[in-house]
C-alpha cells in the first residue's frame, strides 16, 4: 500500500465527484494522522487491520474493542490534560463577524440564555453532518425519506451547516448522502456484528438463497443491490470458523445477543436450520455455499470477482443475520481549501473561519469509503486547529 494508491481509491470511490487537492492532502497525511492518534493522543488499536468496501487492499485501522469509544475518551482525556473547557448543552447559533467580514466569534445559547464567544484568532466549525434530518435530506435527496432508518446520533441535524450557509458560506455536494448497507433492520443502529464481512468471512444472499452483489463493493453499490432485493433486506451468512476468527461475538457481546433476542440473528446446526429461521430458500442457499467454497478453493470469484482472500465455508454451527441499509454519512457541506480555510459563495476565503470532518464537502465525492471519516477529521482538524491558532 502507499499514498498514491490511497489517493487513487478516493477519487474512484467517489466518482471523481471529489477535489482532487483534498484527497490528495487526505492520502499523503493519513498515516501522520494515525501515528498522531497513537503517539500523542494515546489511542489504542487492534493488531490486526479490516478490509472496507471500496479499497483495494486492506488498510483500515481498527480501534481498540472496535468501536468509536476508544478514540472519543482519549481525546477527552487529552482536552482535560490540557485544561481546554467543553461546554456541553451549548447550542452555536450565529457566527459574528467584524466589518471586514472575518469572522471574530459565535453566539450560542445556554439553559435558554444567549452567550457570546469571543475568537481570540480564528473559530473552528466541527458540527458534523445531517444524517439525522429527514427534512434536510429530503430538500437535497428526495431519495432519503422518513422510509430510510439512519445510523447517526440524533445530535446529527445539519444546525452548523445551516448556520454557515446564513454567514454566506459556499455549500458543495450536498445531494450526496450514503447509506451503510448491513444495519438493524427494526433501529437503523449500525451493527458490528457485521465487521465479519470485512474480514471477507461472510456473504450476503437474498431471500432465494442466492449471493446478489460482491461483499466488499462499496457501500454505495452494496446499498443499493439490497434494495432491490426481496424486502429489501439482505441477509448475512458465515460459520463458526469465521465467528473464532472474528470473534465478533465476544467483542460485541451485548450486540450479539440482542440480535439473537430479537430474531434478528440465528446460530443454527445446519444451513437449512439457520435458512428456515429467516424463511430463505434452504436448497439454494446450500448451493450458493457450495459454489463459493469452490471459489475459495479455485482462488476466484467467478460470480463477483470479490476482492482479498477467500476463505471457505468449514462447518456448523451457521449465522444468518438480516440488516437493511440506513443513512450513514452526509458528503456534502462547506466548500474548503488545503489550509481548511472556509470558503464563500462568490469563492474567496473567509477570514478567520476554519472547517473540518463532516460538516465539510468535496473530499469523499458521492461516496466515502469505509474508516476514512476517522483519516478525515484528523488530518483536516490538526490542519484547521494549526491553522486557526496562527
């Protein structure tokens, strides 16, 4: 692997929507960002690396226990060390600039009362997305209605994305939102249960038994062939071989057996045990597993060409677990430069206003690959916060 490649899959995954100058910064400081999490932040991650949809290798660095937690508590710890204040419950609601127009401070409000945040240099917006906006979505993206569940905190409503487009900032690829392919099916929640799929551990099939997509395309083209399948869901199978691999189970404990109590996941002895739970045709779906342990045997995908490593089918127990697509990633938002500087609708530079992570556009282009949100933030919040701080 190597920058270059990185940079390649970036602009592929995203139709060549994205700037090219962005993904460039993003590729060739990915790695600095994670050394930067490791080093100084003190985030911990696993030895071992997933394959994401959309790449062409396997790259992705995974936090500790595989979740969010890790990366938000050492930053929290770092903010502490540092003695930096974080005023929870604080709503941004306008951002002040001076007669020049640069941008000097926020007001925000608090328990019902209106504060003034003064910038002693430059403001940093860091708002994230509006995945959890259906009236947001649907004004960009008729396609992303009240029928799509979404992955996102409920926190994550667009309120700094509208917030700049009133202070005249230039808002770019907004009508590109994607889905996750593989989430709840009754909540929408993501579910990692489902990271044995990046470990190429698993396939996804529809009702009649039969696989429909490659597994690790990206999330885009898997989202889109589980909607056209029968109720639009797909279903994930793998075997206890991959379970020990992946240990899934274990990582995500709560996860799992919330699954399982809700009918949303069966261990079964056999293949047609585990198919009749979901009411999937039992005969095909054995010849699916037949098929691709030949695959895996041959060396080749000749269904899918499915990319990394195959590994066959060994035996019981099985799981199959269904899941639907939901919201997952909002691509577009305020248009930026390489410094991370905030650009305005006529294209010049606004003074003193900086923009990383999800609230800002043009770097993923119609669809973010899988774990680069995380090389994201941190290579454009460690550009705008050095930036601002000038």
């Amino acid at each position: 692997d190597n920058a270059e490649q990185f940079y390649n899959d970036i602009l592929k995954g995203g139709d060549n929507k994205n700037d090219p100058a962005l993904v460039r910064v993003l590729a060739d400081n990915a790695l600095a960002g994670a050394t930067w999490l490791k080093d100084y932040i003190g985030m911990d991650f696993e030895d071992y690396m997933l394959f994401f949809g959309g790449h062409s290798v396997e790259r992705s660095l995974v936090p500790r226990n595989a979740t969010g937690y890790e990366m938000i508590h050492k930053l929290t710890l770092k903010l502490e060390e540092k003695d930096i204040p974080l005023h929870k419950n604080t709503s941004a609601t306008e951002l002040i600039k001076n007669q020049d127009g640069r941008v000097v401070g926020v007001k925000a409000e608090y328990d019902g009362k209106t504060i003034t945040y003064n910038a002693n240099k430059s403001v940093i917006l860091a708002t994230g997305g509006f995945g959890a906006n259906i009236d947001m979505r649907v004004k960009y993206n008729s396609a992303m209605n009240e029928k799509i569940l979404s992955t996102n905190t409920v926190g994550s409503t667009g309120d700094g994305i509208v917030m700049a487009e009133n202070s005249g900032v230039q808002l770019v690829d907004m009508e590109y939102i994607q889905t996750y392919p593989t989430c709840d099916a009754q909540s929408g929640a993501l579910l990692y249960v489902g990271d044995v799929r990046m470990e190429g551990r698993s396939i996804l099939v529809n009702k009649e038994g039969r696989r429909f997509v490659e597994e690790l395309e990206r999330r885009d083209v898997i989202s889109n062939a589980v909607i056209e399948q029968t109720g639009g869901v797909s279903y994930m199978f793998w075997d206890e071989s991959a379970m020990k691999d992946s240990g899934v189970n274990v990582t995500h404990e709560a996860e799992y057996n919330g699954l399982i109590l809700r009918k949303q996941l069966v261990k079964a002895d056999t293949i047609e045990e585990a198919a009749t739970f979901f009411d999937i045709n039992a005969d095909e779906l054995k010849k699916t597993v037949e098929n691709y342990n030949q695959y895996a045997k041959d060396g080749k995908d000749l269904e899918f060409n499915k990319r990394g490593k195959l590994v066959p089918f060994k035996g019981g127990p099985y799981y199959i677990m269904v899941s639907k697509p939901a919201v997952h990633h909002t691509m577009g938002g305020v248009k930026i430069n390489t410094d991370a500087q905030v650009i305005d609708t006529d294209g010049n530079v606004i003074e003193g206003l900086f923009a990383a992570g999800e609230i800002t556009g043009d770097i993923h282009g119609t669809n973010r690959l899988g774990s680069d949100a995380i090389a994201d933030i941190t290579v454009f919040g460690r550009i705008a916060g050095e930036n601002a701080a000038k």
